[in-house]
C-alpha cells in the first residue's frame, strides 16, 4: 500500500462510483449510435439499401418488339403483345418509351390513333394493354378490363373472367390529356379505378 492510498475502512466505498459508471456506459452506448446510425441513414437516402426498385429501371434492358393486336375507338384502347420472354424490366422500357415519345408528339408513329381528329391530338385518351398472350389482346378480354372488377359478368359471358385477364396484364399506360395533373399512368400490371390490381401490380409512373 503506498502513503497516497489510505487504509481500509469499513463502510467506506472502493472503487468509482456507480453513478459514473453508469454514465460512462451511456456516453460509450451514445457514440456508439452517433457513429454508427447515420452511416446506415445514408445508405438508405443514396438508394443502396431499402425496399428499392432497381431489378425493374435497367437502363441496359434491350428494345422490345411488339405488335398492335387491337384498337378499340369507341373506347380509345389498344392491345398490344409482345414475347413472352419479355422480361419485366424490358416492359417498363417499353412503358417509358412510349411516354417519352407521347411527351415528343411522336407516338404516332408507334401507335394507331385513339383519338383521331381531337384538338389536343391523336392519343388525346388511350388505355393501352400489353400482354404476351395473343388471346387475350382480344376485343372482348380488353373490353372486360376497361369496364373493371365490378362490372356485371353478364356483360360478356364467354368472355375471359376479369380475375383471370387482369393477371395476364404485362403492362398498362393510361394516357388522359385533359387530366393535366397526371396526364401519364403506366405500370406493371394492371389496376383498375376501384383499386383492384394483379399479384405483380408495380406502378412506375
């Protein structure tokens, strides 16, 4: 024992006190979070991490081929069908091509009018339903989901089921001019107004 260090006493405390101790833990543990935290904060505000969408924008995805099946006027829709071997991220290529092109005013040349003769253009209103199924961009299925999930299935009773067409949806883009907000909708998938959607409904714009 050293002349610094006093004798044992009893009753008399060794060591530091647990106050400090405490506090020393909560100064350790809050370093801890401080260093840590927002590290992990910045990650997720870069995109890195979270439930993100980058499986779906490849900006690598290769051009899709389709073809225009069906053009229904009286309802400014179209049918369009491409391989099934079309990947997901190659429809939204195609979504956002035929939006690039719509906003360029040359999706005419893609596209059969939905609207000929309208003083806001050709696509002034169209609905446009892609599928990889040839069957189904029939009139009769594409009438089925134009009238939605609550029509009455007596409407068209040889036709295919709204449960079973909306699932075969690859891709949708509504194109609605006079609703200048949000003139543009496309997604995979397909929802109708009421908000009844396919398994892999995805909205992209």
């Amino acid at each position: 024992m050293t002349k610094d260090e006093g004798p044992y006493e009893e009753g008399k405390r060794a060591g530091a006190h647990p106050l400090l101790v405490v506090f020393g833990i909560l100064m350790g543990l809050w370093l801890f979070v401080a260093l840590i935290v927002p590290s992990s904060r910045n990650k997720q505000a870069a995109g890195t991490e979270g439930p993100n969408v980058s499986v779906i924008e490849d900006p690598e995805a290769a051009a899709v081929m389709f073809k225009v099946q069906t053009t229904i006027l009286e309802m400014n829709t179209l049918g369009l069908i491409v391989p099934s071997q079309v990947t997901d991220s190659q429809i939204v290529a195609l979504l956002n091509r035929l939006k690039q092109a719509r906003l360029k005013g040359t999706l005419g040349e893609l596209l059969p009018s939905t609207t000929p003769g309208h003083k806001l253009g050709d696509h002034t209103i169209a609905d446009i339903y892609i599928f990889s199924d040839k069957q189904l961009a029939e009139a009769d299925t594409i009438r089925t989901l134009t009238r939605g999930a609550h029509a009455p299935g007596t409407l068209y009773p040889s036709g295919v089921p709204f449960e079973v067409a909306m699932e075969q949806v690859r891709g949708y883009y509504r194109i609605d001019l006079n609703d200048t907000g949000s003139p543009d909708k496309g997604s995979l998938g397909f929802a109708d107004e009421s908000g009844v959607h396919s398994k892999h409904y995805k909205r992209i714009f």
